[in-house]
C-alpha cells in the first residue's frame, strides 16, 4: 500500500491486530502525526509519517526513539505490516 492508502485507511482510527509475537496490538495513527501503540503490557507514544511504500513511526521507547519504516499489504480485509528486515511484524484485522 502507499502512505497515502494507508493515511486514508488508518488515520484517526483504532488499529488492532495481532504482533509477531502473538501479542494483541493496539496502534493509533493521528492525522497530525501523532501515534500510540498497546502491545502486551508494552504502551508508548511518538509519531508516524507515511512513505511511498508504507509509514514510519518513532516512539519515545520502543527502539531507543530510532525511527523504523514498514511497508503494509492489503490481504483483503486485513494488513500484514511487513518489518524492515521482510519478516512480518503484525497482522491488523480490525480498524475502526
């Protein structure tokens, strides 16, 4: 997906899914940039930008602030967030 398919899905609305891990995922991206995210007992905030190719995020935590980019793919209803390194990060099932 482009960032801007993916600003026009996600901005301003619930993301939920599942991490690689098997943890629930809980991500917010605003359209100002802003971000948080809920995984397991993990919470951080930061901000996002979208890409040619898919968004990045920076938080105040999680990677020690190193921002880390990530393509997304439309799998008809569904997301898999694909990791920098190809391995897949997350699978989102449910925006609103």
């Amino acid at each position: 997906m482009t960032g801007a398919q993916i600003t026009e899905a996600w901005a301003g609305k619930e993301v939920m899914g599942t991490a690689a891990n098997a943890s629930r995922v809980f991500l917010r991206l605003e359209a100002d940039g802003k971000a948080s995210v809920q995984s397991g007992n993990l919470s951080d905030t930061g901000t996002w930008r979208s890409t040619d190719n898919g968004y990045c995020t920076t938080w105040a935590r999680i990677r020690n602030g190193q921002e880390t980019c990530f393509t997304v793919v439309r799998q008809g209803g569904r997301f898999l967030v694909i990791n920098p390194d190809g391995s897949n990060g997350a699978l989102i099932t449910h925006v609103r």
